[in-house]
C-alpha cells in the first residue's frame, strides 16, 4: 500500500504520461491537410496518413510495408520512373516537386503534385524519402487563390479592405490606401471614424450586418466625406461586401469581413447632373405652354418664376429699372412657400446700397452669385440687402430685351440648400429670358405704352 501511494504521489507531481512518440507522430500525421507518405532508404513504404487514403482509397494497414508504389499505387509500366524521382532526392539538397500519375484502389487515376525530400539517419546519412502529395486540381485551385488574393491587395483598380469583428481594417491593398489617405501599414487597427468624417455610421452598419446575417444581395452605394485632404468633398463608394469564415474548423469561425469597393463619384455626379438638366429642360418647356396662356403678360414673366423654382430656389424676386433705381415688381412670400406675385400697389425704389447683388449684375450685365458666409444664421445679411430673413444665397440674372436692360431676377435660397453654382447661373439665365421677354412685352402694351 505505501509503495502504491508512493508511487501515485510521484506521478502527481510529474504531471500526466507523455504520449508515446510514435503515437503523437501518428496524430501528427492524420491531422494534416495534405497526404503524406515516406520511404526508408530501400524504398519500402513506412508512413501514410489519413488523407493519403482519402486521395488513393489504399489504408494505412495496405500501404505501410509495400516496397514502393508499383502494381498497386503506380502503372507497372511507370513505376521505374516513379521511384527513380522519388528516391533521387535523398541523394539531393532541398526538396523536389514532380507531378504524378497514381492509381486509386477503384482503379481509376489521379494526377498530383508531390513535394519530396531526404531524410537524414543519426549519423547524417541518407534514410529515406517523405513525400506530401495533393490532387492537382486542388494545389491549382489554392494557387490560384493565392496569387488572386496577391493580385487584389497589390495591382486591383478597386479598394480592398479586410475588417477584423472589431471593424478595424487588418488588410488594406494599394487603391484604398490611396483613397483613404494613408498607407497600408498606417491604417491598420485604426477606427473607421478616424478616416471617414460622414457616412461612417452607413458603412458600419453595413459591416455589421455581414458579420451577423451575411453578403447582401448586390452592391450598395455609400456616400461619404473624408478626413484630411479630401475631407472638403464628399464621394461615392460602389461597395461590395463578403463575410469572412476560417476554412479550418468544423464550425465557421468568424474572420471580420472584406469590403470591396471603387469611386464612383464621376460617374454618379454627371448622372445627377443630367437628371439636373433633363428636369430644367422640362421646367422651362412647361414654363413656356403655361405663359403662352397668360394673357397678362406680366403674369407670364411671374409664372415663368414659378416653375424655375421647383427643387432650385426658395424665393424669387423681379425688381425693374425706373430711372436710376430698381423697383420691386413682384416677389414671392417672405415668410412661406408661395408662388411669385405682383407687388400689391405697385413698387417702391428699392434703396439698394453700393455693391448689392442686383446692382452689380445690372452693372455688368451678367450674373451675380452672392453667399452670406458665416454671418448665415441670424438674417442680418439678408436684411441688409432687403431680401427675406432666411436667404443666405442668392444669384442674381440681369433681365435684357431688344439690348436694353429692364431689371433683374434674384434668386434666393435657405441654408438648407447649397450655394449657386456656374451650372445654376446658366439656368436662371434661361428663365431671365423668358421673364425679360414678358416684362418687354408688359411694358410696350401697358397704359404708358413702355
């Protein structure tokens, strides 16, 4: 009893039985994704793993002690070759890749890929050969997917970028360095809100919904604002996205996630820009069909401005020339959305200051683009230039008939709205025409007769 007990405690305290170097090397040897066999220095066969069988049918019990593959692994006809390859590289530094044809044990062939090497015994001479073999097409297929995924994060024409479930880029390839301002080792584990100033919650979310549920069904188009250089301008990213799994365990164990994705914004703001023109084009045609109706040509020239207005301005004003100042001839509401009426009992001069807009651009005979800058919140500028309180841009046409000038249009736009642009001062141009046209037409059949 106490050598029993003396002998337990002494195995407690050297911990568990190692296993048996054989039996780990049996272990090792199922365990591994490619097929292994290894010779000793005679030729005769003494390993084979697991997925040796799976790729030739022949068990360990048939294959083990075989003196090489002929008859049975190998055509009778090419075994000689075979062997003499195999075996060469015991005598040979590094190792050897040849393709084979073998037999399956149903009797059909399959070509591989082995990779062989020499064994060295205790005294350094050579043992024997191992080889590790897999099916052709499976080596090509994993080749392929290596130099595809080297292809993709080195020479793609589209960004590619690895998120760990943290949502933490961990792989980024030339082009989304690029974009995204920084280099590829500088990005990596950094939050995506430190890139992306606007659209980030969109992106996120989109990530996040791979992660749970899966690729969506079709790219989506993400707008976003960057930080750093490119931060003053918004683009538009064509993205496609793909959860990541480890092919290496029975149960899929979530990697992160790829997102792939190329600038679209060229192409997505000159598609909004002709829907932009096609829908002005459309606006001045009906402009036109509903003037041609107006008896009074006056409100012809006002509802000409009704229709310019549509997704282009919030307010418009027509101030004419009397003498040596403008006069306010019609307006729409101040305070509310409305359409552009005649001044109740007739205008008053305007008391435009030096500079004003209007002035200018009657100056010039051209048009005025005018913002309001940082003083946009509290309606100061706008009083200052006797336009309604919420205007903070404004784009001035001059009103021309037969080389006279008769006044201007002013158009205003909310905070809500961008500034005017050159493509804006274009189209109101358009529309002082046809109100200029109007306003002519108002004049010479008036009771003054112009």
């Amino acid at each position: 009893m106490s050598a029993s007990t003396s002998r337990g405690t002494t195995d407690d305290a050297l911990g568990p039985e190692p296993v048996p170097g054989a039996e780990l090397l049996a272990a090792l040897l199922d365990g591994m994704d490619a097929a292994l066999c290894a010779f000793d220095a005679e030729g005769t066969v003494t390993h084979w793993n697991r997925e040796a069988e799976r790729i030739l049918g022949w068990s360990a019990e048939e294959a083990v002690g075989r003196p090489g593959f002929a008859g049975w692994a190998v055509r009778r006809a090419d075994a000689d070759e075979v062997r003499g390859r195999l075996m060469a590289v015991m005598d040979a530094p590094g190792r050897q890749v040849h393709e084979f044809a073998l037999l399956r044990k149903d009797g059909g062939r399959v070509l591989v890929r082995t990779q062989s090497a020499g064994v060295r015994g205790a005294d350094g001479g050579p043992a024997g050969v191992y080889c590790a073999f897999s099916e052709v097409h499976a080596q090509i297929d994993l080749e392929r997917a290596i130099a595809l995924s080297e292809a993709l994060f080195e020479d793609a024409s589209w960004g590619v970028v690895l998120v760990d479930v943290d949502l933490r880029p961990t792989v980024v390839n030339a082009y989304a360095a690029r974009v995204l301002g920084g280099g590829r080792t500088t990005l990596l584990g950094r939050p995506l809100g430190e890139l992306i100033a606007q659209g980030v919650e969109e992106l996120e979310g989109a990530l996040q919904h791979v992660l749970a549920e899966g690729a969506p069904p079709a790219p989506a188009e993400l707008w976003v604002t960057l930080r750093g250089g490119e931060g003053s301008r918004r683009r538009c990213w064509r993205s496609g996205f793909l959860r990541l799994a480890s092919p290496l365990t029975e149960e899929p164990v979530p990697l992160g996630a790829g997102w792939v994705f190329q600038d679209v914004t060229a192409v997505k703001l000159a598609a909004q820009e002709a829907d932009r023109v096609r829908f002005r084009s459309n606006q001045l045609h009906r402009a036109s069909r509903s003037a041609a109706e107006c008896e009074d040509p006056m409100e012809a020239a006002t509802t000409s401005l009704d229709y310019a207005l549509a997704g282009f301005a919030d307010h418009a004003l027509i101030d004419l020339v009397a003498g040596e100042r403008l006069v306010r001839a019609a307006a729409t509401p101040a305070d509310a959305p409305g359409p552009c009426l005649p001044v109740a009992g007739g205008g008053i001069p305007l008391r435009y200051a030096p500079g004003h807009p209007a002035l200018r651009a009657v100056d010039r005979t051209g048009s005025v683009r005018a913002s309001a800058g940082a003083a946009r919140t509290d309606g100061e500028w706008a009083k200052q230039r006797q336009w309604p309180a919420d205007a903070v841009h404004a784009l001035c046409a001059v009103l021309r008939s037969r080389g006279r000038t008769l006044g201007v249009v002013t158009f205003l736009r909310s905070a809500h709205r961008a500034a005017f642009e050159r493509p804006d001062a274009v189209y109101a141009e358009s529309v002082a025409d046809r109100v200029a046209a109007s306003v002519d037409l108002h004049r010479a059949t008036g009771p003054s007769g112009g």
